[in-house]
C-alpha cells in the first residue's frame, strides 16, 4: 500500500494531478483493479496468519481496562 500512497504523492507533488474529475476518473481506471488485488492480498494474509498463545490469560481484559474500553 505504500507504493501506491507514494506514487500517488509524487503525481500531485509534480503536478501530473490536480484532483479534478477527469485525473480521478483515470486514476480509478487504471489502479483500482491493481489496488483491489493488493488489499485483497493483505487481507487474505491478515486473515489466516497465527496468533500466539499468550502466558498472560487476562492480557486483553487488562489492555480494555487500561485504554478505558468497556468489555461484557
């Protein structure tokens, strides 16, 4: 995703974008697929990656309490 934001950055800081209809319309052309594919990557690995077992078995109840988030 940071290779988007970047890019992106690059063509409004040297003017290849101004924002109006026209530059988004073709942006949207040209990248959605490819940023789609990309979230949809991140996601999919987001979703299956392994979460460790904690030693601490209250570590979230404390973490909501310190943050100040209400748990039931």
């Amino acid at each position: 995703m940071e290779f988007w934001l970047s890019l992106f950055a690059d063509f409004r800081d040297n003017r290849y974008f101004d924002g109006y209809f026209l530059d988004k319309s073709i942006l949207q052309f040209c990248c959605m697929g490819l940023i789609q594919d990309e979230l949809d990557d991140t996601a999919q690995v987001w979703n299956t990656h392994h979460i460790r077992p904690s030693e601490n078995k209250h570590a979230s109840s404390q973490w909501s309490a310190q943050c100040g988030v209400c748990t039931a």
